[in-house]
C-alpha cells in the first residue's frame, strides 16, 4: 500500500517515566487504533477516553492539558509531536496517571518506542486539512499564522530576553526522516530564575538536568551543553506540531510562528476551525486524486520499523 494510507502502530510497546511537572512516575503505551479514530489519550486508572482534539484543551500554562470531566492528561505535546512526525493517523496513548512521562524532556524516546512497536498501514486512505486561506493570532510582537502552501513548513523565530537564547529561527519542510533526525532529539528548555517559580506554584517537580535544558545568566547548565546550536528554536518547532495535530489531522499548509507557545498555537487552532472557509478535510487514496488538489503529499515511509 502506499504512503498515503493511514498508519497506526503494529503492536503494544510500554515505557515508564516520571511526568515534568506532578514528578509523579506513570507508564505510557502506545496500542493500535482503528482507521479515521484519530489519537485518543486513555487514563487507565479512570477508565476515561481523552480523545486528542482542540475542543478538550483545558491548560496551556507551560504544557498543553487535555481532560474529559475531571479526567485530564497534561504534557500532551511531545508524545503527539512524535505520532503526526512519523505519519501515525490512530493510535491509543494509554497512561496510568495524570501526566505523560518527560523521558529525555525530546521527542526521541517516543519515536524510538514507534519503530520498537513498528508501523501499519491501513486500508482507508489519510486524510488532511489542507489551509485555503490565512488564518492569524498576533499579540504584541507574537504571531501565530498559517498560510495556505502546497505540503507542511513551519517557519519558528524564538526571541527571549537572553543573550543564549535570541533571535533564532528554524525551518523545516515536513517528512518522517527529517522529523526524526532534525526535530525529536530536541529538549524542552527553561530558564534558572523561573525554576524557584515553577516549583512554588507545584510545577516541575519532576525537572532536572536530565529532562530539560537549563539556562542560567550567562550559561548552559547541563555538562553535556546542547544537541544543536538551535535546539531551542528546533524544540519550539516540535511542540508546535504536537500542538497542531490536535486540530484532528495532519495539515496542508505554512505555519509562520514568532515567539509563539502552546497558547498561542491552541488560540490559532481554534481559529482555524471556528473560521468557515479557512480550511477543508480531503481524503487521498490515490496518487491521481493529487493534481487538482494541488498538494505535495508529506515524505513518509523513510522512518522503517524494526519489529
Ligand atoms: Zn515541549
């Protein structure tokens, strides 16, 4: 079958971290799903089925939250990054807590848990939200804005008041391959002088040099200093796709993000879907049905299993 047809994941792989801001350890599998069901979270513990969609998001304070009820699942992010960066369309994220484990703080971990349970494709055809006009959230000196284009970039300036971290940007061009070797391997960050914070209102008490960057004044906290010279401009990009695909689907279009985060790209989400004519769903089942839609089909099939 060929790429455009929907994958999911072959078989259960299970791993077992402590969530980022609970500190609270919690098992994570990934299990396969049906055709056109999306990516549901499930709280084990509750026996509650989250599905992954905008509508659900209930925080965006640092990560993005999703709950059903009282049930919720927070640091979504990462985990869905790696499903839409490896073209997944169904899967089951069971977890047995309220957050999903930090791992390496990348999305390495998850795309390595992909290729151990390996990838299936699936008799019905993917479907995309292709973006047919612009659609923006600007905020000060923040955007957030999707143009239409004929495959998936996203084009991410990162600019904090730090003489590390100023003024970078990263492009990327989606394909499987790219996603696994540019984007999962980038760490999430955060700034010493906001740690004392973060820690008073309850949050990061699973953080340490082992899960995040740390940037104090002047320096890289962490003795192994940093994966890429811009891996924070490669990370924002990554937690922008993990934020996006709760829009249902994979997209068709332009992201231009410039200081933007989960806020700002959930606000951009639910733009896009409240805004009549912005966007339509299509369905590719056939190379042929590509030339009047005028869309690049993403680069998948590159990222093999090894099951
Ligand atoms: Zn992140």
């Amino acid at each position: 079958m060929a790429n455009w047809n929907q994958r999911t994941i072959a078989k259960r792989v299970s791993v077992t971290g402590v969530g980022l801001h609970s500190g609270k350890p919690a098992t994570l599998t990934l299990a396969p799903a049906p055709a056109d069901s999306g990516i549901t979270f499930v709280r084990m513990d509750l026996g509650v089925e989250i599905p992954a969609r905008a509508d659900l998001v209930t925080d965006t304070i640092l990560s993005t939250s999703l709950a059903v009820g009282n049930a919720r699942v927070a640091t979504v992010e990462h985990v869905l990054a790696a499903l839409t960066g490896l073209g997944i369309d169904n899967c089951r994220v069971e977890v047995d807590g309220p957050e999903i484990p930090i791992l390496d703080g990348s999305a390495a971990p998850f795309v390595w848990l992909v290729q151990e349970g390996g990838i299936e494709k699936q008799r019905a055809g993917k479907r995309f939200l292709v973006i047919d006009q612009p659609v923006e959230i600007r905020e000060g000196g923040k955007l957030a804005r999707l143009d239409p284009a004929a495959e998936m970039t996203i084009r991410f300036t990162v600019d904090f008041d730090h003489p590390l971290v100023t003024d970078q940007t990263f492009e990327f061009r989606f394909s499987d391959r790219r996603f696994a070797r540019e984007l999962a391997p980038a760490r999430t960050f955060c700034f010493l002088r906001d740690i004392e914070y973060m820690k008073s209102k309850g949050l990061a008490q699973g953080g340490s040099l082992d899960n995040a960057i740390v940037v104090d004044d002047f320096s890289i906290l962490n003795p192994e200093g940093l994966r890429f010279p811009d891996e924070f401009a490669r990370h924002k990009v990554l937690d922008a796709i993990g934020d996006l695909t709760l829009i249902g689907m994979p997209i068709i279009g332009a992201l231009t993000a410039v200081k933007s985060g989960h806020a700002m790209n959930q606000a951009l989400v639910r733009k896009v879907l409240a805004t009549p004519g912005s966007h339509r769903v299509v369905r590719v089942s056939a190379e042929a049905e590509l030339e009047p839609l005028r869309i690049r089909l993403p680069a998948l099939g590159a990222v093999e299993s090894h099951a």
